[in-house]
C-alpha cells in the first residue's frame, strides 16, 4: 500500500486540514441552550478567518480566563482591527500573521418563554381586611440573556454548555422570594388581587429587573394567572361569602320550612299529621333566626356593676316595756276610804280594798 494511500485510509490528511480554523459559526442543536463552548480541541484560528453570529445570538473571544472581544449578530473577518482586547491581551504589535488559540463561546440571546413559576408552599402574607393568611399563586414570565460578559464570569464559566435547566430553579427562589413583599407592599387586598393581576405583575417585574441584572439577564414580562387560598381557608371564606349573601338569617329559615311542605304533604299521612311539625318548625325557624341574628348583632353595652349596699348591723334585742295608756280626762275618781285615785268604773279601790259607789 502506498504511503499516500495509508494516510488517507487513517483520516491522517483530515486531520491535519483541521488543525486550522477558517470559518467559525454555531447553530443551536436543541432549545434552552444558553452558552457554548465552541469545541477547538487542538485547532488554531488563522489570520483573516471569518466569524458568524446570527441573529438571536452574540460571540465572545475568551484567552487564558479572561473574556476579550465581544460580536453582535453580523460576519466579521478576524484579524487586530477586529480583535482590539485580545490584540492587547496577546500583545500583537503589528498585524499577525500566524494562527492563535483562544476560546470562542456563542451566548443565545432569544427570549425564554412560558416560563413557570409557582408557590410549591403557601405564602404568609398580612391582609389589611383577613389579617395573616396564607396563598398559593402561579403564573408565567420570559426573560432574555442581555450581557454575556457578565453572564460568562458569574454564572455558566468555562463550562461547555450552560442551559436554561441549570438557572432556572436560581430564578424560580428569587421569584418567590421577592412575591410576598410585593403583596404587601401593593396594599390590594386578597379578594381583590384576581382584579387586579396586571397591577401586581407589574410591580412584581420591576422588583425582579434587578435581580436578574445581576447575572447578565433582563426579565421582560411577569404574569400572574391567579391566587388561591389553601383547601382549608377557602371553605371558610366560602361559609363567610354565604352567610353575606342570605343577609336575614330568620326569614332565610322560614322561607326553608315553607319549601318543605310540599314534601311534608307527599309523606304519609299527608298534611293531617304534620300539623303540629309546621307549628314546631316555625318556632325552630324564628327561634334559630333570633339567635343567629343575636350572635351577630352588636352586643349592647352593660353598665358597671354598682357595689352592695352595707351590711345591716345586728342590734341586740332590748325589753321595752309597754307604753302605759294615756289617762283620759274625767275617767277618774277618788276612793272614799283612803283617798287614792282610781278609776271611775272601778268598784273596788286598788289600794285599801274598800267597795265604791256607782
């Protein structure tokens, strides 16, 4: 076998053309990528090799760590007018003319759409009318790379790949960390956060702008679908909604026995023997709506409690003797024996015994 023969058969004279870039471009394989290394291997990039960045995408030259030029959409030819960082950093003093290594990464800068996001646990929020309740919410938002430098030196590095997967539970926390103080700070109240979902999506947006900032990203729009309560605290609000609705509680009552007469009637016995319930039910009716209303009627005010009157002290029983009977003028007479004087109707003295005259 020829020599010429042998390296073709080895893919030998493939490889070597390879060792020399002339053309640089990437096209995105799958969705959600956000950042890639393009694969150089052993490759040099020659004097005057061109570079494509499409549209939705940006290019930036990395060498020894540190990120140099940086290409929006458009198709460059290399060389030190184009290269002026890495020109620097290379110290190209004239024109080069010998290949060089460096590493390129192309950075995706399409919008992520349909994002979702959503409270996994309720938040505790505080309502100006319920006090501390708990709300669940979910929604959708769309943010876009807008700074590759800064996204290559704080989030995806020298990695060959970085995808929407890898931040999107990063974005996913501080979303929800930053929802509860926007409630609050909102002011809307929870039974009026679903009329007013575009309100507090705004605001939501611009407390998250600069969060996302922060890693190279923009956040273009912030969508609230819409908030509940837990299981538990929507039956309450719905038992608080329904009693608002029936508004007097007696005549709602009333109005419930009346409607089951009919089916009283259809029973046996017909109407005959449910008299007597009737008269029952009607007083369960009024006596169940005057309770109610006075459970939700405002309690009148009771007055102080006024202190006892003082103990009566007990005075120790006295003999008093009996007042003698007043003398009655000329009801008296003298006794013609010793003289004293005694009663005019008396016969007999009092003090000497002797018998008087009539």
């Amino acid at each position: 076998m020829a020599i010429g023969d042998f390296l073709k058969s080895k893919g030998v004279g493939d490889f070597i053309k390879k060792q020399f870039l002339d053309v640089i471009d990437w096209v995105e394989s799958e969705n959600g990528v956000l950042a890639y290394r393009y694969p150089m291997m052993d490759m040099e990039i020659q004097n005057g090799a061109k570079l494509t960045v499409r549209e939705s995408q940006m290019g930036a030259f990395v060498n020894e760590g540190r990120m140099a030029d940086v290409f929006a959409p458009g198709l460059y030819t290399l060389n030190t007018q184009t290269l002026p960082l890495l020109t620097n950093l290379m110290n190209w003093d004239k024109m080069f003319a010998s290949p060089f290594k460096s590493d390129v990464y192309f950075f995706s800068t399409r919008a992520q759409l349909n994002q979702k996001w959503g409270t996994a646990n309720p938040l505790t929020i505080r309502d100006k009318e319920f006090g501390a309740i708990r709300v669940r919410g979910n929604g959708v938002y769309s943010w876009h790379l807008a700074d590759p430098r800064l996204f290559h030196i704080k989030v995806s590095g020298t990695r060959e790949k970085y995808t929407v997967a890898d931040i999107e539970g990063q974005l996913r926390d501080m979303t929800l960390g930053s929802m509860a103080d926007a409630i609050a700070q909102s002011q809307i109240p929870f039974l009026d956060l679903i009329a007013n979902q575009m309100e507090l999506g705004k605001q939501i947006l611009e407390g998250l702008k600069p969060m996302y900032a922060e890693y190279g990203l923009s956040l273009d729009s912030f969508v609230v679908r819409e908030f509940s309560l837990p299981e538990e605290l929507q039956k309450k609000l719905d038992e608080r909604i329904s009693m608002n609705m029936l508004g007097d509680m007696g005549r709602y009552t009333q109005y419930q026995v009346a409607q089951s007469i009919p089916i009283a009637a259809a029973n046996e016995g017909g109407l005959a023997g449910v008299g007597a319930g009737l008269s029952a039910g009607f007083g369960m009716a009024q006596a169940m709506g005057q309770s109610i209303q006075q459970a939700y009627a405002p309690q009148p005010q009771q007055p102080p409690p006024q202190a006892p009157p003082p103990a009566a002290v007990p005075v120790a029983a006295v003999p008093v003797a009996a007042p003698a009977a007043p003398a009655v003028s000329g009801e008296t007479k003298f006794c013609f024996n010793c003289g004293t004087k005694i009663p005019r109707a008396a016969k007999f003295c009092g003090e000497c015994g002797s018998a008087q005259q009539a």
